[in-house]
C-alpha cells in the first residue's frame, strides 16, 4: 500500500539476517529522517524502533548455556528486506523475512518499544513471509510552513 497518491520515494534493502549487517537499517532509516527533517530525537527513536523490530523478526541467537546473545542473531538462508517509503505526510518502514518463529506476542518488551516510540505500527503474515510495518508522521518544515501562510482561505 502506498504512502501517498502525490508523492512515493522508496529506498529498498536486502540484507543478510546476521547482526554485522543488520546495523545498516537503523543508520539508512536514521539518514532518510534526517533528510526529511526529522529532530535528532525523533531520529534516535526510528533507529530504536526498527532495532526493536528486528529484535522481534529475528530472535536472538542462544548461547549454549540457554541465555540469549542480544548482539547476535540466528543466520538465516534469507534475507532481511526493508523499504522505506517516503510519502507527502508520512515515513513508513516496512521490515519483512520470510515466515520463521512466530513473532512474540502483544505484550512483548520490544512491542511495547515500537509502540512507545512511533504513531502506528502493525505485523502481518500474509504468503509465508512476516512484515512489521512503522509510520511515522513527517514533520512539518519550513516550506510547508510558507505554503499554509500563503494559502488563500
């Protein structure tokens, strides 16, 4: 589903399920949000959000004493897919994989960690692959600004 019917760029990512890649999301959704102009903290948090996200599509690989290694997660044949569509109003980031483990349910800390830190987030399994999808509401910039003051009403 498209962001807006005025305006859609998109910048799309394949990358390896391994955590030495992973990385690159968070720094290639924090560069489109600056871009667009969004505030160092509004920043910080897409960068959270999308860690959280892949945090849920991704578990965490254990160790073989049975504990978790959050900086490292299960390999996977399949790459980790990441689109981000910038429309008129709205930046959304769509993480998908192929269907693996079921995602953690509701109550989840990294749920409560997406949904803390964007307006909107939604999963869905849909053909075997798991998608989490995060909007966020653009700023306001200056040129929007000019545009409404000089609008006649």
């Amino acid at each position: 589903m498209p962001v807006s019917d005025e305006r859609e760029d998109v910048l799309l990512l394949d990358v390896p399920s391994t955590g030495d890649y992973l990385s690159v999301l968070p720094t290639a959704t924090a560069a489109v949000a600056t871009r667009l102009g969004f505030s160092l903290d509004e920043i910080e948090d897409l960068r959270a959000a999308v860690n959280a996200a892949v945090a849920l599509l991704i578990p965490a690989a254990k160790q073989e004493t049975g504990r978790s290694r959050p900086l490292r997660r299960k390999t996977g044949g399949e790459p980790l897919r990441c689109r981000l569509e910038v429309g008129s109003e709205t930046l959304q980031i769509v993480l998908s994989r192929p269907k693996g483990a079921p995602l953690p349910d509701a109550g989840a800390y990294q749920w409560q960690v997406l949904r803390a830190l964007t307006d909107e987030v939604e999963s869905e399994v849909e053909n075997a692959t798991t998608t989490i999808r995060i909007r966020q509401q653009r700023p306001a910039t200056e040129a929007d600004t000019d545009t409404e003051r000089h609008q006649i009403h």
